[in-house]
C-alpha cells in the first residue's frame, strides 16, 4: 500500500453500487488521493463494519425557499396556500438575505455526504430572480465540494407569453441551468408544454418539471411530457418531480403511462416529505399516501431517484438535507424492500438524471467520494445509530457524525 494510503475494511457494498462482479458480501478498499486505488473481498467475511455507499446525490431542492417557516408559517396541507405564502415572501427577498440561507443548506448536505445538487430556483416572471446571482455566486464558491445545477421554476401558464418565455430561456441558457414549469392541470397544457420543448430545443437545454403535484386523477402532465419527450427526440434530457396523481389513477391508466416514461427515457423523482405532508385530508388520517408509483416504475425499467424537495419553510416545515433520512422515509412509505435493493435512489438514479461525469458505481480507479455508514445490514440502515456516518471526500474523511 502506497504511503499515504487509507484503507477501510470490511465494509458491505451494495450489489446496486458496485461496478464489480463479485459474489463477496465484505470489502477492503484502498484510496489513494483521491481515487478508489482497490476494491477486494475481505478476510474473513463474517462481520461487517459499516455500509459503503458512493456520496449521494440530490436531484430535487429549493435552497432559495428553505429556513423560511418561522417568518411564513406551515400550510398544513394546502399545497397552493404554500405558494402564496411563498409568493408574498418572496418579495422581500435580496443577496443578503437569501445567502445566508442558501449556504446553510449547502453546508447541511455537504456535512450528511451529498457530492451533488439540484435546486429549482422560483422564477414567477420574465425577469431573473435575485436568488440567481447568488446561486451564481455559491456555485463557484463550492466548486469541488457540492457540485451544484439549477432550474427555473416558472409557472406554465408563462410561456403562453412568447416573449417572456423566449427571454426566461435565454437567460437559463447563459447561467448554464435547466428550463423548468409547474404544471397542473392546466388549460391549454399540450401547446403550452410544447412551447417549453421548443424553447429547450432552440437553447439547447434540458428540462426539469414540477408535475401531477397533487391527488387528482385527472391530472395529465406526466402522460404529455412523456409523449412530447418521445416526439421531439429529448429522450434522457427530461427529469419529472412529485407526479403524486399517478398514485390515485385507476391502474390501467397509470401503468400505461408509466410504460410511455420508461419508453421515453425520462427520469422520474419522488419527493416523500413534502408529499407525504402536503398531499391528503388534514381533517382525518390520509389515506391516500402522496407519493408516486416507485415500484411500478422500477417493474418497467424506470428507477425513480428520491430527494429531499422543501426543508423548514411553508411546503414542508420539518426536515434537513441528510439524503439518507429521506431514503428511509421512501423505504417505508412506498416499501421499498430490501432497503439495500433501492440505495440507488440515492446515488445512481439522481446521477444519471442531472448528467453527472461519474454515476456513482464504486470500483477501482472510481472517485474517492463515499459515506461509510455504521449500519451492518439493511435492518440497521435507517435507525439513528445506523445513520451516523464517516463522510469521505477526495479520499479524507471530513466528519463522523453522531
């Protein structure tokens, strides 16, 4: 082993991690600087030190709307008094305030192991928002710690206006980001979301939508992103958060649709806590559970990517940037078993959806960028002692949290 070396030993590597053929359950690797130098089985394979996962990867934030619930209230429920909550907020924000915030959150995932991010960025008209300079600001400013991507977050009904959609997109384009809507349910949505496409193609960007963010099973959204998708050729550019109306459609309807995603190439994000919160009577238990369909994507090829969406702030008031929390969530609200089956939720799937040069497959020769968490086995996974973690990045640890 080269001076300097560092080695861990005896760790359990998840079979959806490993970019290795092995039938072992334990491994010894060894980092040198900042690369994987060797992955091996251990000796003897009887007990296990921690779980190895590659550093997560989260593909759906609002750093710009997080740390804001004290001032604006939780809506409990009300999805749409969230965003006018949001709305009136937001007109307060400067530079100097959002900041703070922002780092906050950045400093939370970079300190719970996420290497990479995405966060959609409010943008309700033609003009760029504050928050985008100061995202500008802080991606260079983490450059080499959390690898950071926006999207513009624009209501559809915007884009009816060619000129402002014209100049949303050419401004996302010159700041390097993703052009993104929300939509739901709204009138004229097939021309509307084609004007997004067009905008996309013309700018060469790769879009990212909110969709079918609700319980009605009239919801459409995902059905006509996904044929767009495949009519216009942008198979493996388009990301869909939320679509907690698939989860309510009579099954026949929804695993059509499901198929015309799988078939389009499209990637597909579940967001547990801010759905699971929002979405369903507030009056009584929900039934009704707000997240979409993960399994049944994953049935027909489709590995939806699970992310933390809204942290402390009217969507959802609770919450933190521990991408391994939110894994645990996911694995009991959608059952998601063997826990260990669905770690690329976490790490490979949000890779591959937000283009990112390493996909998180560990192997020799792969980034030194990994989590060791304490956790033996998948039953362990999600109890808090099983949660604390050494975070490694560029092969030196950076913290052992408690």
């Amino acid at each position: 082993m080269a001076r300097g070396a560092v080695k861990l030993e005896a760790l359990r590597i998840p079979k959806p991690l490993r970019g290795f053929a092995s039938e072992a359950e334990l491994f010894d690797l060894v980092l040198d600087g900042d690369r994987v130098a060797s992955v091996a089985p251990s000796a003897p394979q009887d007990s296990a030190r921690g779980i190895l996962l590659s550093a997560c990867v989260d593909a759906h934030a609002h750093i710009d709307k997080n740390y804001t619930v004290q001032e604006v209230g939780a809506a409990q429920g009300n999805l749409f008094a969230a965003i006018e909550r949001m709305n009136g907020h937001r007109a307060g924000w400067t530079a100097d305030s959002l900041r703070p915030r922002m780092e906050r959150a950045l400093e939370d995932a970079w300190r719970s192991g996420t290497r990479a991010l995405r966060t959609h960025l409010d943008w309700v008209q033609p003009e760029a928002p504050v928050s985008l300079a100061v995202f500008e600001s802080l991606r260079e400013a983490w450059r080499g710690r959390v690898e950071l991507q926006f999207v513009s977050l624009t209501p559809l009904d915007l884009f009816a206006d060619a000129e402002a959609g014209e100049r949303i997109a050419r401004e996302v384009a010159r700041a390097g980001g993703a052009l993104g809507a929300f939509v739901y349910r709204n009138e004229a949505l097939l021309p509307k979301l084609d004007r997004v496409f067009e905008l996309a193609h013309k700018h060469g960007l790769s879009l990212d939508f909110h969709v079918d963010e609700g319980l009605d099973a009239d919801a459409s959204g995902l059905r006509a992103i996904a044929q767009l998708v495949r009519a216009r050729g942008f198979a493996g550019r388009v990301v869909c958060g939320h679509a907690c109306s698939l989860s309510v459609q009579d099954d026949a309807v929804a695993h059509e649709t499901l198929a015309l995603c799988a078939g389009a190439g499209l990637h597909l994000v579940a967001l547990p806590t801010t759905n699971l919160y929002l979405q369903g009577a507030w009056d009584r238990t929900p039934v009704p559970r707000g997240i979409t369909r993960i399994r049944e994507a994953a049935a027909r090829g489709l590995r939806a990517s699970l992310a933390t969406d809204n942290v402390q702030d009217a969507f959802y008031p609770y919450g933190s940037y521990d991408l391994v929390e939110t894994f645990g969530l996911g694995v009991q609200v959608a059952h998601l078993a063997p826990a260990l089956d669905w770690i690329d939720s976490i790490t490979l799937a949000p890779a591959q959806a937000l283009g990112l040069a390493w996909d998180g497959r560990i192997a020799a020769g792969c980034p030194a960028d990994l989590v060791v968490l304490a956790a033996t086995d998948e039953h362990e996974l999600i109890d808090p002692r099983g949660r604390r973690r050494s975070v490694i990045r560029a092969g030196r640890i950076l913290e052992h949290t408690a």
